[in-house]
C-alpha cells in the first residue's frame, strides 16, 4: 500500500496506532506540543504501509502535523493512499 502526505511544518503518521512514517520531528516519544526540527513549506513524504499493520474491517490511519514554532501562522495538510 503507497501513501504521500503533503505538510507543513513536521508530520508523524500512525495506522492502527503503530508509527510507520515522521519527516521533519526530532527522535524519540512525540507529544502535542512538540516542535518540528525544521520548517518546510508544502513538503511531500511518500512511503510505503506494510499490509501486516492492517486487520480486517476498520482500520485507523492518524496523521500528526506539527508546527516549527509557537507563533507559526500556516498549517497544510493533505493525505492520499494507493491500494
């Protein structure tokens, strides 16, 4: 399964609550008020979901986006996955 997100400024994704991709956030445990290491503008991530993460019937794919600083007045976000 192939996925992209486009974001701005850090992105974390989940599926069924297992972190599978991050571009831009620092290592380790990630909370709502951590900072992106970096700012990027409209940046693009594409990566790969191992079918062994989904079940069958519902599955979840969460998407964090996180800002470079505080103060920071855009958010972009847009998700797309290919079966």
């Amino acid at each position: 399964v192939s996925a992209s997100v486009t974001f701005d400024d850090g992105v974390v994704v989940y599926v069924n609550g297992t972190e599978i991709a991050r571009s831009a956030m620092p290592t380790g445990q990630i909370a709502f008020e951590t900072l992106a290491s970096t700012t990027n503008e409209n940046a693009v991530l594409s990566f790969l979901i191992d079918k062994s993460l989904l079940v069958d019937g519902q599955n979840t794919i969460a998407v964090e986006v996180h800002q470079n600083a505080i103060s920071s007045s855009d958010l972009s976000f847009d998700f797309t996955m290919s079966i």
